[in-house]
C-alpha cells in the first residue's frame, strides 16, 4: 500500500500493531514485572526471569495457576472447596470422588444361595430393563457376583451393559431354543466387575414361534439356568457361584415371559409412578397367581419399584402412596426420580452406575439395590 493511503499521512508512521506483518511480535515487547491493573492478589501473576535471548520456560498464560490437583489428589484428601470454586469445578470434583467411591464401597454379605430374580411388566415404558441393568450394576459395585440374562429381542439390556450381541453372537435364543449350555453363551461386563451377561439378538423374536411345537417349552430357561454350574447352594457352587441372576423380559406376556417366570423364584415390577401403571399391575398379578397354581408354585412378588418418580407433582406421590397401601414391606422405600443422566448412559454402552456415579438416579438405584441384598431372599 502507497502511503497516503487508507488516510495515513504522506510519512509512512504508521503505529506498530503487534500483529501487523513485519511489526515487531508482541513478545519482543518490553514486559517488566507483568503488573496488572486489579493489584495484588490472587489475580497478579509473575514470571520468572529467563536468560537473555531465551524464551521463559513457563507460558504467560498457565504461569499463575497454582495448586493444580489430579484425580487422585482429590480421592486422597477430600474436597477442597474454596469461596472461588465454581459449579463446575465443583461438579467436577463429586463426580471424581463418586467414581473412586464406587469402586471402594463396603461389600455387603453374599446369600447362601443364588437368588434368581425376574424384572417384569407387560406395560412398556416403565423402566424395566433400565430398572434390571441398573440394579444388576448396583449389586456388583456392593460386592455380589451378578448374572443378566436378556430375555427381550430388542437387545436394550445387552447395549446398555456394552456387550455384542449382533447376529450370530451367542446368545439367549441359543440357550433357550437350541439347549446350549448357559455358561458357553455368558460373556462378561466390560465396565463393571463382578457382573456377566447372556446377551440377546434379534433371532430371539422368532423363539416363540419355534418354541410352540417343543415339550415341556415354558421350562426351557429354567432348566438352563438349574444347569449352570455357577448356580445354587453355598456349598454346591462355591465361592464362585452368582448370588444374583436378573432376567430381562420383554414387555409383554408370551412365551418368553412365561419361561421367565417359571425360571425365577423371585419377581421384581417396576411401575412408572402414573395411573396407567396400575392398571397394568392388575393383569400382571393375575398372570402371576396363574403361574403359581399350574408351573412354579415357589414364585414370589418380592419386590415393586416405583420408576420415574417426579415428587413435584401429587399424581406421582399419590401412586406410590397407593401402591404402598396395597403391598406393603414389597414395595421398596427407594423411589427412582426422572433423570436425563439415566436416559443418556445406554447411548454409551453403560448404566449409570458407571456413566455418572453422583447422579441422583445412580445414587437410588445404589440404594434400591441395598435394599434388595439387605432384606434377603423371601421365605419360601
């Protein structure tokens, strides 16, 4: 450019921009003592001096953070909160503490035999898989050996759990249609110890049919659950055996609840805290009193838990009020709130119980869980 031109005078003066081509860079500028306009404090930071001709050694920009503390600073001395700290700083610091604490929770004492637990409600939308995976992971994290089985064609138990089950992956449907040992298709929980899982495939959806023709079709998942080696008493499966196998069902009652059903000896409902949930309780139950008087008269109702609470509305408290009224100690005294970090987890292969320990949603799910390995198995 001319000068003169885009109003500078004749003379070329020019002022000396720091990021102007061929200007002097702004670290060549003078900066001596690095004084600010705020004063002293914490907000003043200093530079050491470097040796002439050589860049500082420390940035401008990363000179003054002080104190910096990794994560396992924060497990080893607690939360150091200060007046400055802010919401997400102090987020960040439960969340750090919630997972070293899941990890480091007391074990709670394992029952003398393994207690075969059936997540069910033909209603869908209640949180019945989200219900089974959850408290499944809760009861790891607490010290218990725990088996999934997913039951349900869809497969949400196995994604949530973060284990293939494509076609052709090992699966329920072997188990149940084709007689495949139970423990050749278990494969374990890549994000929580102590936790396995049979996962299932869409070749699952085409079992009821194929099962319709077989004898004895309703008992196929008990006897391959009475068959796993890892399965029974203390003293005939050891110290390796499950204390807990959690079967996923599909939302509906066809022939694989069924199987469930006659599988389990306990039976877990969750129930969406809204008027609709119980309706469908009714049916459920009845189903259950059938299946007691023809197939598995040891079945039990041992516990129902109310889903998606919202106790900012009377409708959710009225329910749970209600469903107290009628079933009494079944009726866990843990609730589990509507929670976004529940809903998101799936979508990364995990529960909530590792996706973000310090939710409110892990938190009474770690609780629910307590309660169902704290009162024991129901007396027979």
């Amino acid at each position: 450019m001319a000068p003169g031109g885009l109003g500078w005078p004749a003379t070329d003066t020019r002022p000396e921009f720091s990021t102007g081509l061929g200007w002097p860079s702004e670290r060549s500028a003078p900066q001596e003592g690095l004084s600010y306009p705020q004063g002293k404090g914490e907000s003043e930071m200093t530079v050491p001096e470097s040796p002439a001709g050589h860049e500082p050694a420390v940035s401008r920009e990363t000179s003054g953070v002080l104190g910096a503390r990794t994560a396992g600073d924060v497990v080893a001395t607690g939360p150091q909160f200060g007046d400055d700290a802010t919401p997400l700083a102090r987020e960040a610091e439960h969340t750090v503490r919630a997972r070293f604490d899941a990890r480091s929770r007391p074990s709670l004492p394992r029952p003398d035999h393994t207690r075969v637990m059936v997540v069910a409600n033909q209603k869908g939308g209640v949180g019945k898989t989200t219900s089974a995976v959850n408290i499944a992971a809760a009861l790891a994290q607490l010290g218990q050996r725990v088996l999934v089985v997913d039951l349900d064609p869809q497969g949400n138990a196995s994604t949530a759990l973060g284990v293939e089950h494509r076609r052709g992956v090992p699966s329920t449907y072997d188990a149940v249609v084709d007689g495949t040992p139970l423990v050749d298709v278990t494969t374990p929980c890549p994000e929580v110890e102590n936790l396995w899982v049979v996962p299932a495939t869409i070749d699952l959806a085409g079992a009821e049919i194929e099962l319709v023709s077989v004898v004895a079709r309703e008992s196929r998942l008990q006897k391959a659950i009475a068959a796993h080696p890892q399965v029974g008493p203390a003293q005939d499966a050891g110290a390796e055996r499950f204390d807990f196998v959690l079967v996923d069902c599909p939302p509906s009652l066809g022939l694989l609840t069924l199987n469930a059903l006659v599988a389990g000896a306990e039976m877990l409902i969750p129930i969406q805290a809204e008027y609709y949930a119980l309706e469908g309780l009714g049916m459920l139950l009845e189903t259950v009193d059938m299946v007691k008087a023809h197939l598995n008269p040891q079945l039990v109702v041992s516990t129902i838990l109310v889903t998606m609470y919202d106790a900012r509305t009377r409708l959710a408290s009225g329910v749970a009020e209600e469903v107290r009224e009628h079933f009494g100690d079944q009726v866990l005294k843990t609730t589990i709130p509507r929670s976004v970090r529940v809903s998101e987890a799936p979508s990364y292969g995990q529960t909530v119980m590792t996706y973000d320990p310090g939710s409110p949603g892990a938190l009474c799910y770690l609780e629910a869980a307590r309660e169902i390995a704290s009162k024991g198995a129901p007396a027979r």
